[in-house]
C-alpha cells in the first residue's frame, strides 16, 4: 500500500515508522522545515523523506499523490490538514484521507465535503479512553466517518454485563453494527468470531451507526440494568 505522510512531527514521525514496521507499505513524508527533514532522514530508514509545502500541488504531485493508496495530513496547523485534503481529495482523487484535528472547536470543519474521510481528534480520543476507564460499559467514540453517520467505538466489558461468558452469535447487536477487534484484559488482541467468548474486562472495539449506538451499548449492560 502506497501512503502519504504530511506532516513530520512527532504524530507523522510515529506513523511512519508504524507503517514501514509491517513492511507492506511504501511511505512518502512530506516536511517543509528543513532542520526536522535531515533529522527525519537519519530517523527513518526505508522512508522516503522530501522537503517541501504539503499545501503545494506540485509538491504532492511529486511525492507521488497520483498513485497514493491514502493520505494522512498530520501537521500542527488545522488550516494545512485541511488544505491539504482536499487537494488530495479532489486533485489527486486520493482514496483514503485521514486528517488530524489539532484544535476540537475546528473539528466540525473536517467533513467529507472538505475532503476528509477520517478526522482523528488527539484531545478527543484521550477524553474518550479516559472515560472508557471510568464508565464500564458505556460507548465510547473514537473515529466519526461519513460525516459522523458511522463510528468507531469502544466500550469495556464490566464484570456484571450480561455479555460476559456469552459467545458473539448470541448477542443480538443491533443491525448495521459489528465488533470489529476484542482486546483481552492482558493486552492480547483478538479478532472476533461468533464463537469468541466475551469475557469481563475486555475492551471491544466495534464499528456501528450513530442512532445504534444506545443498542449495542445495551449487549453490554449489566444484568441487573432494566430492559426499555
């Protein structure tokens, strides 16, 4: 998978060597200040490293964007991840773009239409863990897509969910949800089938519409919490 990479602080720096770590990918990061390309050049082996404006078409062009897979604009300034998909979106027909949300009150900005398919607000997701923590059972967003019509959420397995010892077919979630990744108490990840037991402190990531939310939280209530 071709993907790029605009953006090489610390958020681009960690993606990319996530990425060329599975070795099945090939990335391009896109930096203008030349000090963090010749640092980022030493840093990243098996990363191609090119020095220039993210925001400038000829650049992207040259960073290889008519034949990029996905594209993750990751800088510190809003207005530069913003531009810079939609430029990708809609020049290059990239398609995947992933962009991140430095300041929350712009994240209502990072739509679709704006040529964002995956908006990834760091304030957002550490709010969210730290209430998943908190609030056993409750769903918890990670990712909006498709305009917040669909999302990523996560929710923790408390002791007392009805859920806990009951294999996934037997669940009843609701229609257009499905658990997307279960991670074990011990750190162990599992993908789930419908014979995988849930078992009390599992993290279940689960991908589902907004208006289901409330009844796929519900698969998980206690079983002393009142049905309807």
């Amino acid at each position: 998978m071709k993907i790029l990479i605009v953006g090489g602080g610390q958020v681009g720096r960690n993606l990319a060597l996530s990425l060329v770590s599975e070795g099945r990918h090939h990335v391009t990061l896109v930096e203008k200040r030349e000090v963090v390309v010749r640092a980022l050049r030493t840093a990243l082996s098996g990363v191609q490293v090119l020095e220039g404006d993210g925001c400038d078409p000829a650049l992207l062009r040259e960073a290889g964007a008519d034949g990029i897979d996905a594209v993750a604009a990751v800088t510190g300034d809003d207005e530069d991840n913003l531009v810079v998909a939609l430029l990708c979106k809609r020049e290059f027909r990239i398609a995947r773009v992933a962009a991140r949300v430095n300041n929350p009150k712009n994240s209502w900005l990072f739509t679709r239409r704006m040529g964002v398919d995956i908006a990834v607000d760091d304030a957002q997701i550490i709010a969210r863990s730290l209430e998943a923590d908190i609030n056993l059972g409750a769903v918890v967003q990670l990712l909006r897509l498709r305009e917040g019509r669909l999302m990523l959420v996560e929710l923790t397995v408390a002791a007392e969910s009805r859920a806990v010892g009951v294999p996934i077919h037997r669940l009843q979630l609701p229609g257009d949800s499905v658990l997307v990744a279960v991670i074990r108490a011990g750190g162990d990840i599992v993908i789930p089938a419908g014979d995988t037991v849930i078992l009390a402190g599992d993290e279940v990531i689960a991908m589902t519409r907004q208006e289901r939310a409330a009844a796929l939280a519900a698969c998980f209530e206690s079983q002393a919490a009142p049905r309807g």
